[in-house]
C-alpha cells in the first residue's frame, strides 16, 4: 500500500478544520505547533519534510492536548533538542510516552509500520528502545481497555475507513 502525507492532510482536515480551526500543514522543517494569531486565523500542526511518521507523531500531539495546550505555541511543552543527558532523556520519555501510544495506534489504523522514537541520536546517553518501547505498548494497551482521547477516536475511524482497516486488539500492539 502507498502511504501518501496527503491523504493524512485531507483527510485531517475534513475532519477537523472546521470544528477546531486546525489544519495539518506540510512544513520544510522542524515540526512545530502553532495556534492562530493576527497573520493566521487558523491553528496550524506542521510537520517534517513530507514524512508520513511525522504527520502522524505531530497529529497525534494535537489529539492529545487539551484547549488550554492547543492555545500555546508547542503546546507550551519544553524541547530540549537532541543531545540530551540521561536526565533530559528522561523527561522527554516521559512526556512522549502518550502521543506515542497515540501515533501507534494511528499507524495501525493506516496499516503503516511504527517505530518508537526516542530522538537522541548525538546524545551522551544511549536510549533503552525496547523499555521505552515496552512504556509506550502499555499506555497503548491502556488507552485500548479505557478508551483513547475523542479526538483520535474521531481520526482513527476516519483512518480505518480511508484504508479499510479493522478495528484494533490487544495483539496489534506486540
């Protein structure tokens, strides 16, 4: 199957263009969230490079964030670039292990591969992968018995439908 960033862009923004006045936006580079101002009357998700993954990461933080985080550049969150120390790395495990449940999830309702990411390439730690991986399959699992965010239940059913995918199990997550 062909994974298009564009079909992920229209079908976005049928869905939420106009109930939130968001719009997922193809960016050149560093992905970055941003709400409406003066020069832009519309929140914008903008991703990296034409890359499906990124799209799906960086909606999956929209789906995620509350009203109060979706009024705030980045939704107000630190990021510490790569390169991070142990301790920085992990902070931003921790602040990354739900969107990434999310970003799972929405791969499996496309049929498209997911990686976890633990972006700390030029870092002074090595990342534990598979622990945070492990981090990341729980919340999923969670999300799967309690129910995700509405928001993505929202997406991942118009993405199962875009790609006639079934609905997910507890399998689809190992």
């Amino acid at each position: 199957m062909s994974f298009c960033y564009r079909d992920l862009i229209s079908l976005f923004n049928q869905s939420f263009a106009d109930t939130y006045n968001t719009r997922l936006e193809l960016g050149d580079d560093e992905p970055i969230y941003l709400p409406a101002d003066a020069e832009v009357p519309y929140h914008r998700i903008i991703f990296a490079h034409g890359f499906f993954a990124s799209a799906l990461h960086e909606v999956a933080h929209w789906l995620l964030a509350g009203e109060a985080r979706r009024q705030q550049p980045d939704y107000g969150y630190w990021y510490h670039p790569d390169g991070r120390d142990a301790e920085a790395q992990a902070a931003f495990e921790a602040v990354e292990v739900k969107p990434q449940a999310i970003e799972w999830a929405l791969s499996l309702c496309c049929g498209f591969p997911f990686n976890v990411s633990c972006d700390n390439l030029n870092g002074c730690v090595d990342p534990d992968r598979h622990a945070f991986r492990a981090r990341v399959r729980e919340q999923a699992l969670r999300y799967l018995a309690e129910g995700f965010p509405a928001r993505a239940r929202i997406f991942m059913d118009v993405l199962r439908q875009h790609y006639g995918r079934p609905g997910l199990s507890a399998a689809d997550f190992d």
